[in-house]
C-alpha cells in the first residue's frame, strides 16, 4: 500500500489520492539497517503507522485514518481487524452502563 499522498517537488503541498489540495509536512527518522531489510517498504511502514497511531490515540476519526491511508470504510475495518484491534473500543464497565441507561428508557 502506497501513502496516497505525493508531495510536489521542491513543495510543501500535496494532492491526497482524490485529488484535494493539502499541506504537508516532512518528517524523517533513522532506523537501524537491519530491520529495513525485513520491511518490505520502510517509508510505508512508517506512515501507516503513524495514522494507525493518530487513530488510537483519537487523534484522528475512523473516517479521517481511513482516508489518510487511501482505504474505504470497508477496508479500513478490515486493516484493524488483521492487526487485532478492535472497531468498539469501550471497556466492559463502559458497555454495561450504557445498558443500564437504556433499560431505563
């Protein structure tokens, strides 16, 4: 998977992959040798992680992460599911009080 944002020589813009103009930002990191070897596409890696990141810290919405990634809804779901996080991130205690608001109702 490709970042779907390509960034103008020379340019601090970009166009996402349906066409909006958009700022960026450079960022850059050493990694040991290493593991680039074992990634297949470290820069990728890297930017898909750093969504990934942004979308659990609710940094970012679903919707926002799945953009930035160039996903659907669809696909987006199916990426948290391949990397075993789950859509509903609401703790048991949380689930059930929402339940015992409802049986009020």
């Amino acid at each position: 998977m490709r970042n779907p944002y390509q960034s103008q020589a020379g340019d601090q813009t970009c166009y996402s992959n349906n066409g909006e103009f958009m700022p960026i930002a450079e960022v850059s990191f050493s990694i040991p040798d290493e593991l680039t070897k074992e990634i297949q596409s470290p820069s990728d890696y890297a930017y898909r992680s750093f969504v990934l990141g942004l979308y659990l810290d609710e940094e970012i919405s679903f919707g926002k992460a799945a953009k930035l990634l160039g996903m659907t809804y669809d696909e987006f779901l199916d990426f948290l599911g391949q990397k075993k996080i789950p859509y509903f991130r609401d703790t048991p205690e949380e689930i059930n009080d929402a339940l015992k608001k409802l049986s009020r109702v």
